[in-house]
C-alpha cells in the first residue's frame, strides 16, 4: 500500500504539470518587468539630454545677445563721450568770444582823442549793452561820446532826439537804458521832444534840461 501510494504521488504524475514552468513564467514575468523599466529610463534619459541641449543652446543665445549689446553700449558711450567732447568744445569757444573785447556797433567819440583807442574793456562793454537795451526799446542809437575830462561817463545821441543821455559805467547797462526810455516817455506825454539833456548817471533820479 505504501508503494502504491508513493507511485501514485501527484509530483511523480507526468500529468500534473511541473514546477519549474511556473519558476519560468515567474522568470518571464520579472523579465518583462525590467523591460519596461529600462524603457522607461532610456526614454526618460532621452528626454533629459534633448532637455540639456535645448538649455545649452539657449546659453549659447543668450550669451552672443548680451556679447552684442555690449558691443552697442559701448559704442554709445564712446559716441556720447565723443559729442559731449564737442560740444564742451563749442561751449568753451563761445565762451571765449562772449569773453573777448565787445565791439559795439554805434559810432564811438573819445572827445580827449578823438578815436576810440585806449578804451577799456569795461567801457566798450557797457556802450554795448546800453545801445543794445536801447535798441530793444525801439530808439536808435547814433553814437557814444566819452566827453572831455570823464573816465567814467558816456553821452547816448539817439536819432530823432536834438538831446543827449548821460550815463555813467558805475551804473548797470540795463537800469540805465530803462532808466533813460521811462524819462523820454515821461517827456513825450508832456509834449517836450526838445531838450538838451538827461540825466541817469543816480539811481532813482533822473533829470532833464
């Protein structure tokens, strides 16, 4: 009976199916397992290398952009340096003239010469700039006479006017050319167009004869 019964045993049975296929479809379960990983792995490595591509050549791209504003920032500044250079150039030029000896353009009588040599330069300047105010104010001037004796006064003949103005270069050139047009006003609208003179030369004071 027991041998019958070890004959009989299901593992000995050619029937009944064995082990190790089950060990093998185990096997190959695993095996396809690890084939998808790997897939996914080389698939997921593909991806980050397209990844690192793309960002190297976005560095790249960036850095030729910012290689060639820099190129464009300095040849502004080197443009802007250069303008302002010139334009320095033409301010200190103009400066200068503005500078140099005024030339007025009304006739000048030095009554002790005779000329206009040996003025000063604070003379001219002031004959200038009164004759200029006048213009302003709608008078002509005709000459400036530095009469004899005077280092320090100057007579306006305007055209129209048998008078004259006496200013004084101790005064600024503007107030006194304002001073003088509010005088001539004064005396056009009391009807006087005849006069000998008007005085400036005082701040605050004028007068006429």
């Amino acid at each position: 009976m027991v041998g019958r019964a070890s004959e009989e045993s299901p593992q000995q049975n050619e029937n009944y199916p064995k082990l190790a296929r089950r060990k093998l479809n185990r096997k190959s379960s695993l095996k396809i397992g690890r084939t998808i990983a790997e897939r996914t792995e080389r698939i997921e490595t593909a991806n980050e290398r397209a990844a690192a591509r793309k960002k190297d050549k976005f560095k790249k791209a960036l850095r030729i952009v910012l290689t060639i504003s820099g190129f464009i920032l300095i040849i502004l500044v080197l443009l802007g340096l250069y303008f302002g250079f010139q334009n320095a150039e033409s301010k200190l030029e103009e400066l200068n003239n503005s500078s140099s000896t005024p030339n007025p353009t009304i006739e000048i009588i030095d009554e002790d010469s005779a000329s206009s040599t040996g003025l000063t330069t604070r003379m001219l300047e002031f004959i200038d700039q009164v004759s200029t105010s006048l213009r302003e104010f709608g008078f002509t001037p005709a000459r400036a006479v530095i009469p004899i004796n005077s280092i320090r006064e100057v007579d306006f003949y305007l055209d129209g006017y048998s008078g004259f103005i006496k200013t004084t270069i101790d005064r600024g050139a503007g107030v006194t050319a304002e001073d003088a047009e509010r005088m001539l006003r004064y005396l056009s609208n009391i009807d006087i167009s005849d006069f000998s003179y008007i005085d400036v030369r005082l701040s605050g004071k004028a007068y006429w004869k």
